[in-house]
C-alpha cells in the first residue's frame, strides 16, 4: 500500500485503534485467566484438605476414602499430593517430606495458608491447613499439607489463553478483511470521478454533472467553479487577443507603410519628415502595446485579499506629484484633496499607479482644449476608501458610460488605445473595489472605492 494513498489511511485509522483495543483485551484477559486459574485451583486444594482431614478421623489415620482418592490422583488435570501428621509430630499419613513452610508463614495457622513452594526440584504450590480431631485417641490439632505441581495451573492458563487470543486474532483479521473491501467499496465512487475526469480532453471544461457521495459534493462543486472560472479565462484571453490582433493590425500596417515611404523618399528632406512621422507611429504602436499588456496582466487573479498593505492616501499624493511634475508645461492644473485619517488597503501598488494613472491621462487625452483644471478628493466611506475624479473638460455623455470603461472603444472617439479606463476598472475589480462614471453637467467625474484593509494588518502610522 502506498503511504500517502488514501485508502491507506483510513485502513490505518480504522484498524490501528482497533489492535490498540485487542491488546488491551489480551492484557485484561491473561490477568483475569491468572487470577482465576489461582482461585479455581487453590479452591481445589482446599476441597483435598477437607476431604482428607474427614477421611483421617474417620478411619483413625489408616486410610481415605475411594472418592478421596480420585479427587486425589486427577484433581484439575493433575496428581494432588499430601502429608498428614499428629499434634505430637508423628506422621500419620500420606508422602513422607512436604513442601517446606516459607519463613513469612504465621505460626498459629487459623486459615487456610497457600504459599509456593518447591517439591523435589519441582515448584508447586501447596496448602497448609490445620484442624482439630481426634485420631486413635490422639486429640490435638492436626497439620495437612496438599500441594501440586505449578505446571497444572501453568498449562490450564495456557491452554485458555491460547483458545481467548485465537478467538481474538481472528475478530481482529475477520474486521481487517472487511474495513479492506468496505474501503475500496466506499472509494469507488471517487475511482469513478477520477477516471471520468481522466477521460476528458483539454477543451472539455463543462461542469461536472455525476452523481457522488455526500462527502465528496463540496469537492465536485469547488472543482466545478474551478472550471468555470478556466474556461472564463481561456475565453477572456481568445477574445483579447483576437482584439488585440485586430487593434495592432492598423498601427502596425501604418509603421510599415511609413518605413517604405522613408525608404522610398526621393530626397533627403523627404525622408527626414516622413522618419518623424514614422517615430511618431512606432511610438503609437508601442504605446499600445504597452496598454495591451497591461490590461493583460490587470485581468490576472483577485488580490484583493493577497496584497500587501498599502497606504493608499500616500499612494494618490505620490501619483499627484509624479503627474504634475510631468504636465509643468501643460496649462492645467491638479489640486488633491486628501483627508487626516489612515486610507490602508491591500493591494498592488505598482498596479494602483498605473490605473491611477490612467485616469488622469484619460482626462488629458479626452478633456479637450477648455481642459483647466483635474481634481483628486479622497474621502473615507464606512470601510472603503473613495477617491473621486473631477476636471473641467469635455466631460462623458451618460449613454456613452459603459462603453468609456469597454476595451478598445472610447466614447467620444479621438486619440488613444482606448484601454486607459478599463485597466483602471479592471484593477480596481481585482483589488474588490469598482470605478464607476458618475453623471455631471460639465466635465467628467469618475468613482474609485477600494475597501481598506483589515485592521489587524494595517501598518502602524508614525505621527
């Protein structure tokens, strides 16, 4: 069996209690067959002794009975031997040299005492009993010692244990071939899940729609939003690039029609103007490239639990300032209006910039010749941080809003890949925020919610 297979572990973890629980049964059993194989026998020597003790005075010490002595020669399996002597010393009857006493034996023997001992180099276990009668006249106290070989019991309690740990070992192996077959029973249906899967082809990701146990349903159904989610992304990424291939198709057949005019140019001053144009068209063309790429990697994974902290309201003063060091010669203006609470949020920094970014060259590229003046006002709403958008230029019609934040189209037409607002709503998508356009008389206004971050891991701000 394979350690990390499944089917394993469960064997192991059905059947490992269950040897700890036949274990623990033998232990408890061999105790109680010890304890009751001493009871059983030591009893048995007690009923000789008695038997032994009635036949002495009976028969004045010649002689005991034939039912004591056949309870004698096969008490519990084995021979029983016995001494019996007077008060005065003198033997009476039985085996001539018994087992002697152990030094801890009480001098007065009022009760039965039970000791082991040795009897020609054999261990025994024996009884030293006392009682009082008359025997030829002689009245006193009488001492009868019964012991037998320690064998007897030691083959009895072998013989039962032998018989309790058979019947165990074979509960134990009759439970293991059951938990082997009930667990590969009880696997099969994923067997069968895991071969229909197997079956599939790379343009197969439909849900999986079979019929499975109870414990494995939550499974299926993550594996099924897996698939769905996949074939989202494969079809997102066909009809990017189908689109992309499309939108490159132009700039990239404009480059290659200048190069050949520059090439063709029938003086130098000719070929010097249309190089310009030719630089300008390159730079188009990477321009939206560029665009393409990054609205490739803002339509990645959600990290909107996977960023790192970020201090969002640092991040629009630092994109404010980088904006307006670049558009000095611009006449228009930013004025970021930031407020004094903490504005964490998880996310990708890099990422937030560029969309941030984008939205202000859009305003630029969009806003028209009245384009004066961009406004940054961020503001705390319950658990997002809202940054709003404002300028002074042209402005978007309401009926052209979807189509502003849609890939490769602009609402007003004019310059531009038409990517800058989608990368800005995608990332903000992927961050758990959203950009929405709101409706205004003059000038556009455009909404960023971000939620901000959870508090346990916000970064401690230095005042």
């Amino acid at each position: 069996m394979r350690p990390n297979s499944l089917r394993t572990r469960l064997i192991i973890i059905i059947l490992l209690p269950l040897l700890v629980l036949s274990m623990i049964a033998a232990a408890w059993q061999f105790r109680t067959t010890t304890t009751r194989a001493e009871n059983i026998f030591d009893r048995g020597l007690l009923s000789a002794a008695l038997a032994i003790s009635r036949d002495v005075a009976v028969s004045d010490g010649d002689a005991i009975s034939p039912a004591t002595r056949r309870l004698v020669n096969d008490t519990s399996g084995g021979t029983l031997f016995y001494h019996v002597y007077a008060p005065d010393g003198v033997f009476v009857i039985g085996y001539a040299t018994p087992p002697a006493l152990p030094l801890e034996a009480p001098n007065a023997l009022v009760d039965p005492f039970f000791y082991d001992g040795n009897y020609q180099g054999e261990n025994v276990r024996v009884l030293r009993f006392q009682d009082v009668t008359v025997v030829s006249g002689v009245a006193g106290v009488f001492n009868i010692t019964v012991w037998q070989s320690a064998d007897v019991r030691s083959s009895f309690v072998r013989d039962v244990l032998s018989r309790s740990f058979a019947v165990i070992a074979l509960l134990v192996m009759s439970v293991a071939i059951v938990v082997w077959f009930g667990v590969r029973l009880g696997l099969r249906p994923l067997l069968d899940l895991e071969h229909a899967i197997a079956k599939r082809n790379p343009n197969e990701l439909d849900p999986i729609r079979r019929s499975v146990p109870v414990e494995t349903q939550g499974l299926v159904t993550t594996l099924n939003q897996l698939l769905d989610r996949v074939s989202r992304r494969i079809s997102s990424k066909d009809e990017f690039i189908s689109n992309a291939a499309h939108q490159l198709r132009n700039p990239v057949a404009g480059v290659l029609a200048l190069a050949e005019a520059v090439q063709n140019a029938p003086n130098a001053k000719a070929a010097k103007a249309r190089s310009i144009e030719l630089v300008q068209a390159a730079r188009e063309a990477s321009d939206l490239t560029n665009k393409l790429l990054s609205f490739e990697r803002a339509s990645g994974t959600d990290i909107a639990t996977s960023g790192l902290p970020t201090d969002f309201k640092a991040l629009v003063q630092n994109v404010s300032d980088s904006f307006s060091a670049q558009h000095l010669n611009e006449n228009v203006s930013l004025i970021c209006a930031l407020p004094s609470g903490d504005m964490t949020i998880c996310g990708d920094e890099t990422m937030l910039r560029e969309a941030l970014l984008n939205v202000l060259n859009n305003a630029i590229i969009h806003g028209g010749p009245q384009l004066t003046k961009i406004e940054f006002l961020l503001t705390l709403n319950g658990q997002n941080a809202v940054l709003t958008v404002n300028d002074d230029g042209l402005g978007i019609p309401p009926d052209r809003h979807v189509e502003a934040i849609s890939r490769f189209s602009q609402a007003g037409g004019g310059p531009g890949s038409g990517l800058g607002l989608p990368i800005a709503a995608k990332v903000m998508q992927n961050h758990g925020g959203a950009l929405e356009i709101l409706a205004r008389t003059s000038g556009a206004s455009i909404r960023i919610s971000l939620p901000l971050a959870p508090y346990s891991t916000r970064t401690p701000t230095v005042s």
